[in-house]
C-alpha cells in the first residue's frame, strides 16, 4: 500500500463543538475543565481542536461530568488526513481509515459523513 499523507497525534486531540461566534466562551470553558489544555478555532465557525497531554479517557470523562453551556459535541481523533476537493481524495480516505482499524472479513461498520463547502464527491461517495 503506498504512503498516506497522514499524521497520528502524539496528544489527546479532541475536535469540539459549539454555535458559531461562542468559540472565545466555549475555550473558557475548556480551559476551566483542562487547564492545561491548549483550544485553537478551526476555519469552520464553531469547531475548535483541543489538545491535552492529560489521557484520553481522563479528558474525556473531564468533559462528560462538567457542566457547561456552549460545548456542543465532543468527539476524540485519532489521525488527520489532508484531503483536497477533488474524488481522489477518497482512496486517501480508505487508506488512512485502515491504518486506524483494518476490517475483518465479514465485519461491519459505520461511515458518518457532515460535509462542508463544495466537492467533486457527495455524502454518499464517501
């Protein structure tokens, strides 16, 4: 199989939601529940990443027992995959999903897809 331009993170990295225009609140936030945790926005309004060297169990039972009002969805990454816009970016997504967790055979599992912006590919090509 050839090289996925592709990049295992060393911390616990975390992407995190919130509505749009409350990334300064929801940051305050995680900083209160991780203080050692380092929030920066993505281009996309209302998603930060977060990193912690706190393990990712820690930081994630962290979050589910704090009461907040603006984190939204909290979900763990395990690889970033740079991708462009064009459908070949596809086989680079197969690619890095079997570096994550390679399929037995006759196993199954779940693809769950929240595109944005425009792409040669839809929802249901990926």
């Amino acid at each position: 199989m050839e090289s996925v331009p592709s990049h295992r993170f060393r911390l616990t990295t975390m992407l995190v939601t919130c509505a749009s225009a409350w990334e300064r609140r929801a940051i305050g936030e995680l900083k209160r529940i991780l203080p050692q945790a380092t929030c920066r926005p993505l281009f996309m309004p209302g998603n930060l990443v977060v990193n912690t060297e706190a393990p990712r169990s820690e930081a994630l039972r962290l979050l589910d027992e704090a009461e907040t009002t603006v984190i939204g969805r909290v979900t763990p990454l395990d690889l970033r995959v740079d991708i462009g816009k064009d459908v070949g970016s596809l086989d680079l997504l197969v690619a890095a999903s079997l570096q994550l967790a390679p399929c037995e055979p006759g196993g199954s599992f779940r693809v769950v897809c929240h595109r944005r912006g425009e792409h040669d590919f839809g929802s249901r090509d990926v």
